[in-house]
C-alpha cells in the first residue's frame, strides 16, 4: 500500500519498489512506474497501484476420479502481473488518494480466476484416472496439466498475468478411503513383520538348541573331568596319608628316644640333686647344732649373769630397805610413838604395796559415819 501524507490540501504519494504506480489528471497520465514519488492534489488525481512482485496463491479443492472416488487437491500456483498498465485497465486497481487503500478487491479477482482455470484443468484429468493411478502418478500428471492449461490460457495474458510457476503438493482420498487403501499395505507388512517374527524365532530356537548342546556337551566333559579330579584326589589323599603315617612313626620313634633321653638324664639329675640336698642338709643340721650350742651356752651365760645381777640388787635393796626401816623406826622410837602403832603402820605400808591397785574407792556414808566416829574416840582416848 502507498504511504500518503497530507499537506495544506494537497498529497504526497511515496511507493514502494514492488508497486506500479499509475497517475492520471483529467484524464492524461502524468506518472507511470515503480518506486514513484510525487505530490498531487486529490481532486483532479486518478491513482493506481498495481503490484509487480511475485504472490503465492494457495488452492485447495475437490475432484472425482474416474471409479467415482472423491480425492482433495492441494496445489500453489505462483503468478505476478507482467503488465500492470493491462492488468490496472481490465481489473479496478485504483486507491483513494487519502488513504492509499484499493477501492476494490483486484487480488481476490485474480485468486479467483487462477482457482478456477486451475481447478478447471485438474478436474479434467482426474476424471479420466482412476483413483489407485491418481494417488501413485497423478501429482505429476495434475502439476503438468494445470501448468500447461495456464500457460494456454488466454485471459491470463489478457489480464497482464504471467504464472511463474505450479506445485502441487497432495493428492488424498477421503479418511475412510485411504484406511482401506492402507490396510492391504499395512496387512502385508504386518505379515512381513510377523514372518520375520517367526524366523527370528526359529533362529532363537535353533542357537538356543545349540547353545543347550554346548552346555550338555560341556557338563558331560566337566563331569568326566570332576572324576578324573576325584580319582586324582583319592590317590593324593592315600599317599598323603602314607606320607604322614611313615612321618608320624618316625616322629613317634624319635620322641620315645628323645622321651628315654630325657628320662634318664632327669634321673641323674634327681639323684645328684638329692645327693647335694643331703650333703646341705648335713651340712645345715650340723651348724645349726652348733649355732644352737654357742646359744645355748650364751644364754645360760647370760642367765647366770643376770641371776647374780638381780641377787646383787636384791641385796643392796633389802640392804637399803633395812636401814630405811630401821632409821624409820628409830625417828618414830625418838618421836615418842608407841612401838605397836609403828608396827602397825609399818604393816599398812607393806600392805598397801602389795595390794592391787585400785581406780577408785566408793565410800557410803555409813561406813563413813563410823569411821570418824571411831577416829574421834580414838582421838579422846589418846587425849
């Protein structure tokens, strides 16, 4: 679409590289091109734009075919106006000078008039081919035949319209149609894929029955090769034990001399060890006999002494004791005291050291009554 500005009532028109610009004023033409630039007042301009670049019109539609089978067409057509002066003379390509947009609808026309012839042409042809040929050749065959049916067509270059190219992408049947074309297809791979199943199961089979005869093949030689081993251990074990028998009677020989040995030397070591414990014992009973003697008569030595010691003390003691006695006795004689109280007191005394002795003394008020009692009369009496 061409970009116009407004200024001061008048337009400027600026188009674009792929757009052909026709511009009539009272009836004369004053710009015809592509990529035109121009002012214009919007009261005496006709304008057209025209596009010359190439357009992709997509087509899909229904054809029967000759057993009477509906098939879809889907098919793209290429085409560009190599005359835009025809094509903006026989098809309203005019634009309003205030907005640049198309009165009218010229590609619309256009799609129309291709869609059709080219409808047209596949229709032909489909209707003379049965459907099994149209879906395995007929794209080829409807690409050929509408290409050429629009290069033959008259109006197309009437119209200024030149189709640059054809491609026709599918040809399908309806779903019901193309499920039952199928299924034949689909049965036969199946039963492919079933024999191939099959075989592949049988090949499973056979190496798994070849595996099982190697593995019976190399049980049967592990068990024949087992009784080899356990013969061969049988025979180990009875010369082992024939080794070890001879070993152990040879040991056992060695250890009774060895035990002989030992017996006799332990023998001789007993009797010289009792030899030598008599000869100390002797020898020890015999010191100590002697030890016992020197004791003996060191102790009675010894007692003697000390008998004499003692008697010795004893005697200077009594010496002492006598003359302590007698000088008591002559002070108490020159004291004037009667010679039985002496006496008396004297034996006091010697009881007093003799007795044993005691902590303590309980004395009743009794005995205590009767005692100073009787030391008062005896205080008068000496009075």
């Amino acid at each position: 679409m061409a970009d116009i500005t407004r200024r001061l009532g008048w337009r400027h028109l600026r188009g674009a590289p792929t757009a052909h610009i026709r511009h009539h004023r009272s009836g004369a033409l004053v710009h015809d091109g592509t990529g035109l630039s121009f002012w214009f007042r919007p009261l005496t301009a006709a304008l057209s734009e025209v596009p010359v670049d190439d357009r992709e019109l997509a087509m899909t539609f229904h054809a029967r075919t000759s057993d009477f089978q509906d098939i879809s067409v889907q098919a793209t057509v290429t085409y560009r106006i190599a005359d835009p002066a025809v094509a903006a003379a026989r098809l309203d390509f005019s634009i309003d000078p205030d907005t640049g947009a198309w009165r009218g609808t010229p590609l619309d026309q256009l799609g129309t008039l291709l869609t059709e012839t080219a409808q047209q042409h596949a229709l032909d042809v489909l209707a003379r081919t049965p459907l099994a040929a149209a879906l395995v050749d007929g794209v080829a065959a409807v690409r050929e035949r509408v290409a050429a049916g629009l290069g033959a067509e008259p109006r197309l270059p009437a119209t200024g319209i030149e189709v640059v190219a054809v491609r026709v992408m599918a040809l399908r049947p309806e779903p019901e149609v193309e499920r039952a074309l199928r299924t034949p297809a689909r049965e036969q791979i199946q039963q492919e894929a079933d024999r191939a199943t099959y075989e592949r199961r049988a090949v499973a089979v056979e190496r798994e029955r070849a595996i099982a005869e190697n593995e019976l093949a190399s049980r049967i030689e592990l068990a024949r090769r087992e009784e080899q081993l356990v013969e061969q251990r049988g025979t180990n074990a009875r010369r082992e034990a024939e080794e070890q028998a001879a070993a152990d009677a040879v040991r056992a020989e060695a250890e009774a001399a060895r035990s002989v040995k030992l017996a006799e030397a332990e023998a001789a070591r007993s009797v010289t060890l009792a030899e030598a414990e008599a000869t100390r014992s002797v020898g020890l009973a015999e010191a100590e006999a002697t030890r016992t003697l020197k004791l003996a008569e060191a102790e009675a030595a010894r007692s003697r002494q000390l008998a004499r010691a003692e008697a010795e003390a004893a005697r200077e003691v009594g010496e002492a004791r006598a003359q302590a006695q007698a000088a008591w006795l002559r002070v108490h004689t020159e004291a004037g005291v009667d010679g039985t109280t002496t006496l008396r007191a004297l034996t006091a005394t010697r009881l007093a050291e003799n007795l044993p002795r005691i902590d303590s003394v309980t004395v009743s008020p009794d005995v205590l009554t009767g005692l100073l009692a009787k030391l008062g009369g005896d205080a008068e009496g000496a009075r």
